[in-house]
C-alpha cells in the first residue's frame, strides 16, 4: 500500500501561476525549476513515490519540498542558511587548493 503524505497541497491560483513560471522558465537553475515541479505535481494528487519516479530523484527529496511548501509556502523553497563558515574568496581569483604549490 503507497504511503499517503500527512501534507496535502492546495495552490491559490497566483501561486500555481507563479511554480508554472518557474518550472518552465529554462534559464532558472536546476534546483529551483525541480522544486516548483515537485510542488506542481503534489498538488495535481501525485504521491511523493510518483513524483519521485517522475522526475528521477529520491523520494526523500521529494517529501522533503512538499513539506517545505506546506509548512512556508513560496518562501519554503528557498536556500536556507547553512550552518558553519561562509565560503571566502580572495579578489585575485585565487581558489582553494591554488596556494598549495607555493
């Protein structure tokens, strides 16, 4: 029997507008145009196994932006901030791994 999320997912007509232009959009980065897919399909009644299978990614991942968008809603989708130190970069351009030659 397929699991049935506890997260069912309505869409106000602006904000189904507004996934559908970022699912299309084909200059968006990857992650974002797959998260507004995700949404899309969970509020078409898809399971998170079906959207899964679907879009060739975990179920897991799947679960996880459903979730994200029930609980936020738009905002949801976003990066959030990670823990730890900020990535640095010197303003020659200079990477990681670049000074170890010297």
């Amino acid at each position: 029997m397929p699991r049935k999320s506890p997260y069912a997912i309505v869409l106000a007509p602006a904000e189904e507008a507004q996934l559908t232009a970022l699912a299309r959009k084909y200059t968006s980065p990857y992650y974002v145009v797959l998260r507004a897919k995700i949404v899309l399909l969970a509020a078409q009644g898809h399971t998170n196994t079906q959207i899964a299978a679907r879009l060739d990614v975990p179920r897991q991942v799947a679960s996880k932006w459903r979730k994200r968008f029930f609980e936020h809603r738009l905002h949801g989708l976003a990066d959030r901030a990670r823990a730890g130190r900020p990535r640095t970069f010197s303003p020659s351009g200079a990477g990681a791994g670049e000074s170890a030659g010297r």
